[in-house]
C-alpha cells in the first residue's frame, strides 16, 4: 500500500527536521533523511548522497559545537503539489571540537540565519535537503575567516 503526501506531513517536517539535529542520536537523526538523500550545505565540497554521508556530516557538527541548536523562525510554506517545503532557522553554537578536521579551535560563538527547503516522500523522509546560508558569517565568527 503506497502511502500518500499530506500538507501535514510536509508543515510538520521541518520541526521534525530540527528536532532530529537537536537530539544528536545519528539513528533518530536518519530517520528523517531518505537513505537516497541529495543534500546540498554550503559547507559541503560535494553534495551528499546517502546516510553514511549524513551520519558523517551529522557527528562532525555535533563533534564541532557540542551545543548546536536550531530553532525554527516563523511557519513553514509549504507547496504540496511538488512535496516541497522551506523554512527558515536559528542555529547557535560554540566551536568547542574540532571542525572543519584540522582546524583550531576557537571557543567561539556564533548565530546563524538560514533557510532550508526539503523534497518529502509520504513516508516523511526527505529525499533532497538544500540549505541556504551564509557560511562566512560562521566562519568569520569561529575565527576561520
């Protein structure tokens, strides 16, 4: 039985999304994340495209700012007719591990605005993440910029 997309499904997403970075548990994290996932961040060289790379990009923020945290700003908008929906957030965080490998670290904080917009299947996976931020304003207050 082929479950179908709801609007639900889809403004209900993006806090699910969150929540996932949140909790930093790599499996409670994939679970939102289709296994086929096309992922686009900023500071990515590539995009990702399966969950061993989520996995790895997941604990390398989490290892990086222990603290991270996202918090959604303002209502989703949502596009049901193409299973997309955008939202924008807050990420705040302290550099206290290391990111990117190598790199010193600074014990700075920093705040982020950003907006992501996710592909979701009807079983509330997302099947495309492309996040939209500008990463020098974390770089530049991580002091790698």
């Amino acid at each position: 039985m082929s479950l179908s997309l709801t609007t639900s499904t889809l403004e209900g997403y993006p806090g699910r999304y969150l929540a996932a970075w949140n909790q930093r548990d790599v499996a409670t994290a994939l679970a939102v994340v289709h296994p086929k996932v096309h992922w686009v961040d900023p500071l990515l060289p590539e995009p990702l495209a399966d969950h061993d790379g989520a996995a790895a990009f997941f604990t390398g923020a989490w290892q990086g700012f222990p603290d991270l945290t996202f918090e959604p700003v303002g209502r989703p908008l949502v596009d049901a007719a193409a299973g997309r929906v955008a939202s924008e957030w807050r990420m705040t965080g302290t550099h206290t591990g290391e990111f990117p490998p190598g790199a010193p670290i600074s014990g700075n904080a920093f705040e982020v605005f950003g907006t992501d917009v996710w592909e979701v299947d009807a079983e509330g996976q997302a099947t495309s993440v492309h996040a939209y931020y500008d990463s020098l304003v974390l770089l530049r207050a991580i002091g790698l910029a």
